[in-house]
C-alpha cells in the first residue's frame, strides 16, 4: 500500500481532493489511478515524480527541475547546474558561453533574451565551450527580441538544437 500526500487541492477527473489544504490518497493492489501507475514506495529528499510516457510515475532527482541565472554582463560562462540562461540586458551584445558538453549531461539548457533588447545590433551570441559545437557551429545567435533556443547534447561534443 502505498500514499500520496496532496498539498493543494487538486482535481483527478472523477476525483476531486478539495477537502481541505492537503489529502492523502492510499493507493491498494496495482497502485493504479485514473490511468497512472505509482511507485510504492515513498521518495527520498530532494526528489520528484516524473510522469513517464509509459503512465508510470517514478522518483527522479530533483535537479530534473530547472535552475536559472540571470545575465545583465557582456560575457558568461554557464555553469553545469544552470539551465535556464536569462539575457537582461538593454544594450549591447551580449556573449554566453556554454559549460562542454560532457560537463552538461543530459539536460535540456534554454538561452532567451529576456529584456526584448534582441536584434541585429544587439546579438547574444550562444557559445560553444572549446571542443564543442551547436550544430556544426563555434556559436548560434538570438538577433530578435524575446526569442530563444533550447539545446541538448549528443554526450560526446555536440550540442543540438531542439
């Protein structure tokens, strides 16, 4: 038997959990509901359910989550453990170098302007670490405001576009 703890109030289809600011659903036999099948066993700190295609939901760690920085300098360097690179910077161009690929792992990182500043005379320009490429390239660029792009690695040295 298994349990999950509900700290809001959540609707499940045909099951809504508004009884109060948390419920717990006890989960008997295939731990199944409404289509998703539990783990049953409860998570360690620092970790999440991930619903997978498959209608399994598992423990995973929770740096599935993301972590962001925001840029207001002409040049960074992205650590590993950001994700989500923020451009706020009303002029200028702005460089942001990616960490290499095998230091990234695979994860999902997102480069966005987030000022508007963007344009041809106002590039962010997105590096790759040395030894590294974004499809082929040293560097892709954002020239329009608000844009963005999100890269995944190959795990070997390769950063793609997606």
């Amino acid at each position: 038997m298994a349990e999950l703890q509900i700290d809001r109030n959540v609707d499940f289809g045909n099951y809504d959990l508004t009884s109060g600011p948390s419920s717990t659903v006890t989960l008997q036999g295939a731990n199944t509901f409404n289509g998703v099948q539990w783990p049953e066993t409860a998570g360690s700190a620092g970790q999440v359910l991930q619903l997978q295609s498959t209608g399994v939901a598992a423990w995973t760690s929770s740096s599935a989550a993301y972590t962001r920085s925001i840029i207001t300098a002409a040049t960074a360097t992205v650590s590993p453990g950001t994700t989500v690179v923020l451009v706020n910077r009303a002029s200028g161009s702005t460089t942001v170098t990616l960490p290499s690929v095998a230091a990234a792992g695979n994860v999902k990182y997102t480069v966005a302007d987030m000022s508007g500043a963007a344009s041809a005379t106002n590039v962010i320009n997105v590096r790759a670490a040395s030894g590294d490429t974004i499809m082929g390239q040293n560097q892709w660029q954002i020239e329009a405001a608000y844009n963005s792009i999100t890269l995944i690695t190959d795990g070997s040295s390769l950063w793609l576009l997606c």
